[in-house]
C-alpha cells in the first residue's frame, strides 16, 4: 500500500522568527496585530513612500482597512476585537504628526485589551526628547524610527530618551540598492546607538511610488513581487554581516567583527503581502465567520448565495428553513446586496431548482467584506 502526500506550494519559504526579533515583528507574523493608520499626513515626502493617492497627506484614520472618522475609538477598538488582536502598529504618514492622537489611542487599546497589549509605533521625526516619558506612560511599547537621508545623529537624544523612558527602540528602514555604501556605513554607526534591532524591509514599487522608482532606476525583481531588484540581495548580505559579528564568526571579508549589540531582521515584500496580510485575514475571518460560510487557504470566505427582492426575502427564508430542513442560524439576509447568504453546498444543492440566480460568493472577511469574485450556479441573473 502507498500513500500519496500533497505538499503545499508556497512562493517562497517563510523564515521562521529568531529568539532576538522585535515582538512587534512576532505578532506580525502571527497575524494578531490590529494595523491602525492614524493619520496620512507626514512632514516628509520619500520618494519610495507606498502609500496610495487615497491615504497620502490625508488627515483621516484606517482600522485594518475599516475607515473610521478620527477619534471614533470605538469602531477601532470593535475591529480589534473582530480579529482577536493581541497587539498593534501604529503608522501613517507619520503618528507623530498626530502625537495627541497617537497617544490617546495607546491608552484606549490598554484600556480595552488590557496592558499586555503590545503597541508599536514607526516614526521618522526627531521629537524633543521631553515627551519620551509622556509618550511611554500613554502605552506604548516599542518605537521604530525610519532615519531621514540614512542620518542618524540628529535621532540619538531622541532616541536615548524613548530607551531610558522603557520603550524597545529601534530603528526600521527600506533597504534602497542604492545605498549600499551609506547602509554598510549605518549599521556601524548604530554600534553607538541604544536600539535593540534593525529591520530592513525590501524596496516595494508600488502604484504610488512608481513614477520615483523609475526614475532611480529601479526595475522590479521579478514578476511574482513588488521588490525592487537588488533590495533583497543588499539586505541579506548586511544581516549576514551582522550576524555574524553578534556570533563571533568571520564574515565574507575574512574579519571577526565584534557584536553589534542589536538584531537585524530583513522583511520581503511578498512575505508582507502573502504572509502577513494572509495570517491576518486569516485570523479576523475565523473570529468573526458566520455559520453559514468557510475560510479557504487563502483567508478569504466563500457562501452560496439566492438573490431576491427584499420584499420577498422573509418567504424566501420561511420556504428554506421548511423545505431544506435548515436551522435559520445558517440563514443570513443581505439586504444591501439583494440576496440571502447561505451554505454553499445548499446553494449548488437546489440552484438548478429555483426560479431565482444563485451564485458562490468569495470576500475578503474585513469590515466592508470586498467581493473578489462571483460565479453564477444556475443560468438566471439578477
């Protein structure tokens, strides 16, 4: 007798986290971290900065990609709750724009989620060093700060206070190919500074960045990732450096460095698209999945659908419930969409038998539940 495996395939292996990372980098991973973008507005305009023309230099605030009006705590305090969130990043444009507003979200997610909440927050300003400690008593757990032009001395008193203050501090960057002299110049220099990790995140060529891509040259790495070609190469030789100086071993140059005192992570840009935004879907869709739908592999939900007239839709259950013997918690009435959400196997069951078009649905399970895509059961349409 034999027996046939199927092995999953993946785009690329997913590194598993070392002892040393950055909680927050954990939680991401993990898919429980609540992304909270507090506000689009940013006093510096990188030219690699991804954000779309939707959320650049716009004052207003995302849970996830739940939009709330500013201050509405209790709509990112529910979407929270809908993924089980067992931390949060907060970022922009810059939080820090919004120190206020930062601040008091920090204390609003403590007070809802208890203080084991674990909350970061990126920033790119110098803030004076007299609000680390305010900043540190609102909640905050860890701070991330993206350097300015690679700078990093006009960041050390800051940085200095938020590490005395007891914030993990560290220091998060895109890893331009460009800069390659600069970076392996930085990671010295950071020898000195009190920070606990470095990550570096692969250069993404966006929708909103693309036009500033092209004109340094950069060309995607291939066609499955939104990785400017050479980022990932350049990051994986300045981890490896480091490393290996935190462990004693000689580097590809032959020299024995000494620690650098702090931990350097590399992120890809499709880990944070398929990885992390996966784990999350993931996770939101089964803490918040009705009766009557299913998760698939790729975090999305799937459910038959009857479409109908509102005015027919109490007849329509009624007639469900008796004919099909079905409990009428698996029954759900969109009235927006003209339709009744059901199991998928009863919709396939009796769509050849209805006078009304059925359909498989799929949605993204986020607070407006995105439809990406349909496909009809039977030959009516609605």
């Amino acid at each position: 007798m034999s027996i046939n495996l199927r092995l999953p395939s993946l785009p690329e292996p997913i590194e598993p986290p070392a002892r040393d990372e950055a909680e927050g980098c954990i939680q991401c991973q993990m898919g429980s971290k609540l992304v909270l973008f507090v506000t689009g507005e940013c006093h510096w305009m990188c030219d690699y900065c991804p954000l779309s023309e939707t959320r650049r230099e716009i004052d207003h605030m995302y849970a996830n990609e739940r939009r709330c009006e500013v201050g509405d705590w209790a709509a990112v305090i529910e979407e929270g709750k809908a993924m089980n969130a067992t931390g949060t990043g907060i970022t922009g444009g810059d939080p820090m724009m919004a120190r206020e507003r930062s601040m008091e979200a920090c204390r609003q997610l403590k007070a809802a989620f208890g203080p084991e909440h674990h909350i970061h927050l990126y920033t790119s300003i110098p803030f004076a060093p007299k609000h680390a400690a305010e900043v540190a008593e609102s909640g905050l757990t860890e701070i991330r700060f993206h350097l300015l032009d690679l700078e990093l001395e006009r960041y050390l008193p800051t940085m200095r206070a938020c590490a005395e203050a007891g914030i993990v501090t560290g220091v998060e960057l895109p890893c331009e190919p460009d800069q390659e002299e600069r970076l392996y110049e930085l990671i010295e220099e950071l020898r000195e500074a009190p920070i606990e990790f470095l990550n570096l995140n692969e250069l993404e060529i966006t929708v909103g960045n693309h036009t500033n891509m092209e004109l340094r040259g950069f060309n995607l790495s291939d066609e499955l990732t939104a990785g400017a070609d050479g980022s990932s190469e350049l990051a994986r030789a300045l981890r490896a450096r480091v490393e290996m100086g935190n462990h004693g071993i000689p580097d590809d140059q032959g020299v024995t460095r000494e620690p650098y005192g702090y931990s350097l992570k590399f992120c890809t840009a499709t880990y944070k698209d398929a990885g992390q935004l996966r784990r999350r879907f993931i996770r939101r869709g089964e803490a918040s999945i009705a009766p009557h739908e299913r998760i698939t592999d790729d975090g999305t939900l799937i459910f038959g659908a009857i479409y109908c007239a509102d005015e027919d839709a109490v007849d329509f259950l009624d007639e469900l419930v008796e004919v099909c013997d079905i409990p009428r918690r698996f029954l759900y009435h969109d009235s927006e969409n003209g339709r009744i959400e059901v199991p998928l196997l009863l919709a396939e069951g009796i769509a050849d038998e209805i006078d009304a078009p059925a359909a498989m649905v799929e949605v993204h399970p986020t607070h407006v539940r995105l439809e990406v895509s349909l496909i009809w059961l039977n030959e009516h349409r609605p």
